[in-house]
C-alpha cells in the first residue's frame, strides 16, 4: 500500500513507492457553468474545437464563460518497474490531489545505489526534509 501526502508542494508529489521516472501531462479547462471543455486562444480568451470546412479548428465562444476550473494529469512510471503507472490529477490552485496507482506494485526489493550494508527498499525523502 502506498501512503499519499494530503497536500502537494508545487509540482512535487511524495509518496513511499521508491523513484519515479520523468512525468508526462496534460492541462484540460472546463467551462464551470456546462462543464465543456474548452480551448484558450493565444489571445487570452477561450473557445470550443470545431470542424470548419473540413479541418478542425478553436472557434471563439461567444459570450465567454465567467468562471473556468483548469485541471492538471500527470502520469509518471516507477524506475524499477516499467509496468506500474502513478496518476496525478489536480485543480489548479487547490492544495489536494487525487493520486492512482496503476498495475501491480513490484514485489522485489532495490537498495539505494551508494548504499553498502542496509538490505532495505529505497524510499526518498519527505519534502519536509529536503526544506529544512
């Protein structure tokens, strides 16, 4: 079982599984009132996916919505198993995150790499720890 720290610090996120490999992501917005999803334009306003003559184009929405929620995924793999995935799915602004794990967690055991007499699993440092 994996313990999950209840808040995150910027884009970092603690748990106890061991080291994870880079993180891949995607940020969607959502219109708060209908909940559609919705595009920004380089020009600072929102718009909706459409297909125009055949190509699929952002087209402005008119009028704009008045509250968006954007929220974040990240997914990231565990370095000594390939095959068991972390999700990370957050609202923009909001202390909490939702976190899943996916795929069977690994049952063998990896010491640290400079390590010499400990046998134990690594395990990476709090946060808390690295701050102070």
């Amino acid at each position: 079982m994996c313990i999950v720290q209840v808040q995150k610090t910027g884009n970092k996120f603690w748990d106890d599984s061991g080291a994870w490999s880079g993180s891949s992501g995607r940020r969607v917005c959502l219109d708060a009132q209908s909940m559609g999803e919705i595009r920004p334009l380089p020009n600072g306003l929102y718009g909706r996916q459409k297909r125009v003559e055949g190509t699929c184009t952002v087209v402005e929405i008119d009028p704009q919505p008045s509250e968006v929620i954007q929220f974040h995924q990240l997914c990231s793999r565990l370095k000594r198993n390939n095959n068991y995935q972390r999700r990370i799915t957050y609202v923009e602004n909001s202390d909490c995150y939702i976190a899943e794990y996916l795929g069977t967690f690994p049952t063998d055991v990896e010491a640290h790499g400079n390590v010499v007499f400990s046998t134990g699993e690594y395990v990476r440092s709090k946060p808390e720890v690295m701050t102070d």
